[in-house]
C-alpha cells in the first residue's frame, strides 16, 4: 500500500470537493439514505450509517439535510429506491479502477461510466480481474505540520489501529472498516485532526506511470468522479510527490 499515492488521490478529490461542494452533499445524501435503508436510523446500532454521519460531518453538511435523508431512508419520508453498483475497470497504461455507484437507474449509469472510459481511453473489466488487487480499509490521514508522528503512532495503535505510517510527512492511519469509527473518534477526543478519513478499498499494490499517462488517469478519474451517479473511484495508480498536471 502506497501512503503517498492515498494522499494525492485525497488532494485531488479535496479540490473537487470544495468546487463543487453541492454535488458532494448529494453524494452523501445519498449514502446516509441507502446506509439507514439497509441497517436502519440508529448510527449506535447501524455502523455503516455511522461511518457516512462522519463524512457528512468532515464535509460540514447541515444537520437538517443529514436527518431528512435518515428519514427518506427508514421510510419515514418519501425517497427514491436506490442500488449499488460497482464496476470494474482498466485506466490507460493498465492501471486499475473500482467505480462504485449509487443510482435509481442501471441503465443510464452504466451507459454514462462506459462513455466516460471509453472517451478517456479506459474499458470496462471482467468482474473479479480488478477487485481482488484491493481491500477494504479505514484511513485517517494527518500532516506532521500539524501533528507529531510518535504521538499520533502511540494512540493510534492503543485506539486499535493496524498500522500507522509517515511518507514525506504524510501520516496515515489504517484501520479495519469495522473498527474505523471507534479510532476516529478517539484519535479527536485525543486532540487529533485530521485532514481526511474515509472507508475504502486499498490496493495491496500500486502501477507507476509517466507523467503523461498518470495525468490521463487523472482526469478520468475526475470525470468518473463529476458523474452524478459515481460515488467513489478506487485505484491503484502510484503518483510522485512531486507530480504536477501536465497542461
């Protein structure tokens, strides 16, 4: 697993987050109403709801919107019915992609995701070829600018963390899903903030390209990302610390 390349995905997904911090909300709504559809409206009793109510927190969504998708969720309000999808996927220079998906419509996502690689010289994948190179995972990750490694290392793995590392002042936190929102919440009780947190699939290893087909990989990725119906991309691209956009 590459500390690094976790951090600039996050970067470059902040960006888009704070340009387009509407699309963002919808995002998660959507979330929080499938979460309390599936496991019901009570975070205690309801992890992956719980997991969601921190996101929606990092991304300062309001309160009101977070209890009015609760509600479409448990039935308590009317609310579109939707389905998880995930699609498997190769990037230029065979770099590989999980696109998961939240939709009130197959057939319109899966049309929308397989023009979007198709136009950005991906392709679509057999179900299995790309998924078995990732896991999933809780990460929290932290600057050193902000916070001190031997600290943060100590409560970490006394919170129940798995592994705690520093790559060019990057620190990340790895937890098992199950246990992420207990070891989130610890590590700020114990005066940590952190710069993103999030559930996710982790490659065991990662693809290095040249710059020109890493930049192309990226935008693919932020067009993947644009989609409405698109809630998260998982890759296993490697990006240097001292990679920069190609114009």
């Amino acid at each position: 697993m590459s500390g690094h390349s976790k951090w600039h995905t996050i970067k470059h997904k902040k960006g888009a987050i704070d340009a387009k911090r509407g699309k963002i909300f919808t995002k998660i709504i959507k979330e929080i109403t499938v979460a309390a559809r599936m496991g019901g409206g009570d975070p205690e009793a309801n992890p992956r709801l719980r997991t969601v109510l921190l996101k929606a927190k990092s991304a300062n969504m309001p309160k009101d919107n977070i209890d009015r998708a609760i509600k479409k969720g448990t039935g308590d309000m009317d609310g579109v019915d939707y389905v998880e999808l995930q699609y498997e996927a190769y990037a230029p220079g065979g770099v590989g992609l999980l696109i998961d998906a939240l939709t009130e419509n197959k057939n319109r996502t899966a049309a929308d995701v397989r023009s979007i690689l198709n136009k950005s010289g991906g392709q679509l994948a057999a179900a299995g070829a790309v998924s078995y190179q990732f896991n999933r995972k809780g990460t929290i990750v932290y600057s050193s600018d902000t916070v001190d490694f031997d600290t943060l290392f100590e409560a970490a793995l006394e919170a129940g963390a798995e592994d705690v590392s520093d790559d060019n002042g990057i620190i990340e936190v790895v937890t098992d899903p199950s246990d992420f929102g207990d070891i989130l919440e610890a590590l700020q009780a114990a005066g940590f903030t952190e710069e993103d947190a999030e559930v996710g699939m982790v490659p065991d290893n990662v693809v290095a390209l040249d710059a020109e087909k890493t930049g192309k990989v990226l935008r693919l990725i932020e067009r993947l990302e644009d989609c409405d119906d698109v809630q998260s991309v998982a890759t296993n691209l490697d990006v240097p610390d001292d990679f920069e956009m190609p114009e």
